[in-house]
C-alpha cells in the first residue's frame, strides 16, 4: 500500500510534465485533423486495434478474437509493431522465428495461427506495403497497438478501455496513463470497454455508456477477460487447479491483478515473481525462478505464467520440459450477448468496403 501511495505521489508531481506531453500530443493530433500531416489510406480493409492509454487494455486477446472470426472467410494477416525485439526494420514470421525476432505478441499470433501472416515493422506505411508483396492474396490486415499512429488511416478503428482505468477518468503521462487526449475516442468505430465483470448489469452498462458519450455513429460493447485451461508450455498436456494446488505465477505483463483474483479463487495459495511488461528473461531470471519452485513446500506445485510471458521464456524449452510449467490462456467474451454484433459490424465493413477515392 505504501509503494501505491508513494507512485500516486509521485506521479502527481511530475504534472508539469504531463503537461507538456499533451501539449505535443494535441498539437500532433491538430496538424493530423487539418491535414498538414497526412494520412494514407490503402486499398484493402485494415481493422485497427489500440487504446489511448499504456498498460494492458487486451489488445492482444482483441487482435486473436478478430483472427479466429475472420480467417476462416478472409485471407487475414496481422501486422504489429514488434515491441521489444531485438531486429529492426519490416519482418515476416516464418518457422525459425522467435520473440527475439518478432516480438511476443506477434509470436504468440504466429504460434496460434501458423497459416496467417504474422508481420512486425516500425513504420507501419512501408509495412503494409511489404507485407502485400510478400502476401499478395492478403484480403484483410489487423493493425495491432495503432489507434494513435494516424499515419496510417485504417477503415475500421477498435479502441480499447479497461474498466477499471477508463480513458474518461485518466490524465497524460506521466502523471497518468493516457498517451492521446481523451476526445481522440471519436476517431473509433467501435469502443469496447474490457475487464468488465461478469457481474455488470443493464443500470451499470447505461451509465458507463453516458460517460463516454458516444457519438451517433459509434458502437459501444463490453467485455470480460475469461482464462481457459492451464496447458503444459511444451507438451500441451492440460493442468485442472484445485484448491490443493500451489502456484507459482510469472508475470511480465501491464496488469496481473485479475490474473491473480482468478487463482485466488481456485488453488490452495500462490507466489509470485512480477517482472516489467514485455520483460525479456534472463539466465539469472530463470535460475530464480527454479530456485523459488523448489522451495515451495507443497505436495502439488506448479508454475503458471500467461501466453505472452510463455514466447519469450521458450528459449529455455529444454529444460522447461521437466518442469510443470503451464501456460493460461485468456480471451474476451462479449457481455449482454453482444458478440454476434461485434462480428457482424466487422464482416459487414469487410463487404462494403470500397478503394479509396
């Protein structure tokens, strides 16, 4: 609690800062709206996937969500920034690709889909192009983590918000988490608010609709993040957690906490070893971890970790082959039976999709 109160602190005195960060970003966003800064459009559907904050809103689970309802009637691929690889430059995912190369995100796409495209590039207007060539049969491409990045005008922009940090009540970095204004919503086709509880009602949905005030043409959704059943990181064999288990849970993520509630609810007790988003594992990050499995006392332990944390600890696979270490996958369920809603919005901007002028 202290550590809390002490960031909040903090981060309330480098306000003069966060001023200045706005400052750049409204001015960034005029010159875009006026047109001094151009954006391109291309002549193929591209679906947008952002938010206007840092930290994990499921940008990730969206960007799968959208895979799974597409690739069966598109030629669909993915093109992400790559965050924290260690290459440069326009890549495509092939069968010798790691999260070094690509990114974890994108690995994670690569290892789930392995008949889509998986593209990472900085600069996503000389990406886009690349990856045609490399694809040409490409029909749709999902732009992961790039609501802000306007030099790329995508047909269908999803922004995400987390319920429990929505953008309406943030403020800009550093002194809060938003990295756009917060009237850049209006750029969204779609807003989708996540993390919501399962619980959340009709009343609740209402005035979380009038906060956010939506313009006419926008849709608002809300969704729920479910985790589905603990597999082995190597053999994929299935884990069933009860509450005579003991976790270990490593995380490298923007938010564990509803990770954590999950296991709370489940399993006898748990440890936790909590790294930076997007940490990449080390051997002494690794001798670590063993050590702290290994003084577990309990008769059932295991190590639990999330998929994004699993492509960049895969470098150790010859030795997490003997070890129960297992991976938990999480992805978004739409609330109010909303989902056919969501799907149909985006097949139909698929359809009617026309080249621009």
């Amino acid at each position: 609690m202290f550590s809390n109160w002490f960031l909040k602190s903090f981060r309330i005195l480098l306000f003069p800062f966060a001023l200045l960060y706005g400052f750049g970003v409204v001015l960034r966003n005029w010159l875009y709206n006026k047109k001094i800064l151009n954006s391109t459009k291309f002549g193929l559907p591209l679906i947008c996937v952002g938010n206007l904050s840092v930290g994990g809103t499921g940008k990730s689970p969206m960007v799968e969500y959208l895979v799974t309802i597409l690739k069966g009637h598109y030629k669909v691929a993915t093109l992400s920034r790559g965050y924290k690889r260690k290459t440069k430059g326009y890549a495509l995912a092939n069968a010798t690709s790691t999260a070094l190369d690509i990114g974890d995100e994108p690995m994670q796409f690569h290892r789930k889909f392995p008949t889509v495209p998986v593209a990472v590039g900085e600069e996503r207007l000389v990406a886009i192009g690349q990856l045609l060539h490399d694809e040409p049969g490409t029909e749709v491409i999902i732009l992961d983590d790039a609501f802000q990045h306007r030099v790329v005008d995508a047909g269908l922009k999803i922004l995400l918000t987390d319920y429990h940090n929505l953008f309406t009540r943030d403020f800009f970095l550093p002194t809060g988490d938003l990295r756009d204004q917060r009237n850049a919503y209006k750029r969204a086709d779609i807003i989708i608010v996540t993390k919501c509880k399962q619980s959340l009602n009709e009343e609740e949905k209402t005035e979380l609709v009038k906060e956010i005030k939506p313009l006419p043409q926008q849709a608002v959704f809300f969704a729920s993040i479910i985790y589905g059943t603990p597999y082995h990181i190597t053999s994929k064999q299935f884990l069933w957690l009860d509450d005579r288990t003991e976790v270990l849970l490593i995380t490298g993520i923007a938010n564990p906490r509803p990770l954590q509630e999950y296991l709370e609810e489940r399993i006898l007790a748990y440890q936790m070893i909590e790294y930076s988003d997007h940490h990449i594992f080390t051997i002494d990050d690794w001798k670590e971890i063993q050590t702290r499995y290994n003084n577990m006392p309990a008769a059932k332990k295991v190590i639990i970790t999330t998929e994004k944390d699993a492509m960049r600890l895969m470098k150790f696979e010859n030795e997490l082959i003997h070890l129960p270490f297992y991976v938990i996958p999480i992805e978004h369920q739409f609330l109010f039976n909303e989902a056919e809603q969501f799907t149909d919005i985006v097949i139909k901007f698929i359809q009617n999709f026309k080249q621009p002028a």
